[in-house]
C-alpha cells in the first residue's frame, strides 16, 4: 500500500499544465519505507480528497466484464495490438480528440502513459475482445457530481465496428455508474458521429441540447450533441426531482 508522503508544485507553473490543469509532483512511500513519484493535475488531488498521508489510489486489477467483452487495465505488453486496432487509424480519431498515433515508439511511449493514467483512474480501460484476448480500444467514464456520471469516450478500431460492441460498452459503464448510485449518465458525440448518436439512444439515452465547440487540433468548428439517460441509483438522487445545473 503506497501513501501521500509529500506533494511538491514548486517547479509547476500555469506553462506545466494539462488542458489548463495545474500538475504537481506527489513523493508516495510504502510499508518498507521505498518510495515512488506520480505526476498528476492538482484539481484530481482535490476531486479525490487526496493530501499528505492519504492512501494512494490503484485500480490495477478493477475491470468491467460484458458478454463478449473485458474493460480492463492497459499493460505495457499491449501497446502493440492497441496501435495496430486502433491507435494508427484516421478514421477512429475523426469524432474524438486525440491524435493518431504515427509510429512503434510512439505506441510504446503513448502506453507508458496510459498505463500510468489507468492505474489511478477507475473508470479508464482498454477494450479486450474475450475470445481473441486482444486490445480492440478504450472506454471510460467519470463522476462530475453527486449522482451524475458522464462518458469520457468510447472508441474501438475499425475491424470492431458493428459487432453490438459498443452497445455492450456503454450498457456495463451505465450499469456500474447505478451501482455507484448514479442517478443520471450523460454521453456526448459530436453531431456529425451518426453512429455514436444512434448508439445513445439505442441504449435509452434521450438527447438534451447540443453545444458549438472548436477542435484543439486544426481549429475546424462542430456541434457536441449531449444526451442522458435516468439510472435508478440513489446519490444525490434528491436533485433530480429539482433538476440541475452543470
């Protein structure tokens, strides 16, 4: 077990940021007295009520598992098959916000980093195919308030497209959010993604109101469509009756 021994921002300005997030460096120690240092943004300290002395989060071994499916922690030894399903096509990245990946050492350098995101983030996987056992895409969600939860993508590599995959995926994440007593899932996609929109609401979701957006990587402007769907879980389920604002 690895806790908080020290939690240094002195070299981290607003330049060393990520998406506007501040980032520290946080020095854990374990039960022989070894230690190890993570980088992460001060606003996820904060969101997970983490300080000096706290035990540190990791969810190395949590997974979602459907009928054909397993949503589980990336290992390093997988960066080939991720790159070669998913990393390394155009057409995956088109509706989503990250960039291809253009290169061998660029998937193993890209791992490294997913891996170390995974562990400390529970609800990030990799997408495994069961009857193959290989790294097909990624998956994830989040808590953003007290019973409401929302996707953080879903993308899976071409050759994995139309199988009822990603009804699959998104039925799990919805179904562990009402476990966690999520009271409300909100999924986006961008209008143009028809596949993504008929996705939502063939697992229930009701469209909401739709947003303009600037894409970070060439500056072309489009429409995020927003959509949710009511879970039966009880946190902050009070408001719901009240409706909210996010």
């Amino acid at each position: 077990m690895w806790k908080i021994k020290h939690i240094f921002d002195g070299e981290y300005g607003c330049e060393e940021s990520d998406a506007g997030k501040q980032r520290v460096v946080v020095t854990l120690e374990n039960e022989i007295g070894e230690e190890q240092c993570e980088t992460v943004s001060d606003a996820w300290l904060r969101e997970n009520g983490l300080d000096v002395g706290s035990r540190w989060p990791d969810y190395h071994d949590f997974c979602l598992e459907t009928k054909d499916l397993l949503l589980k922690k990336a290992v390093q030894e997988d960066w080939s098959e991720i790159y070669q399903n998913l990393w390394r096509h155009a057409e995956s990245a088109a509706h989503m916000l990250w960039e291809v990946t253009r290169s061998e050492q660029e998937a193993m350098e890209r791992m490294k980093r997913t891996v170390a995101f995974q562990r400390t983030h529970k609800y990030a996987f990799l997408v495994y195919e069961k009857a193959a056992g290989r790294a097909i895409g990624f998956a994830g969600m989040t808590k953003i308030a007290p019973g409401i939860y929302e996707d953080t993508g879903i993308a899976l590599g071409p050759d994995f497209v139309g199988k009822g995959y990603g009804t699959q995926i998104l039925d799990a994440l919805t179904t562990e959010a009402e476990k966690s007593g999520a009271y409300k899932f909100i999924a986006s996609c961008r209008k143009a993604n028809i596949a993504s929109h008929n996705l939502q609401l063939h697992c229930g979701f009701t469209f909401t109101h739709e947003e303009d957006r600037v894409d970070p990587r060439d500056g072309q402007a489009y429409v995020l469509e927003f959509s949710e769907k009511q879970l039966s879980g009880s946190d902050g389920g009070a408001q719901s009756e009240t409706g909210d604002t996010l």
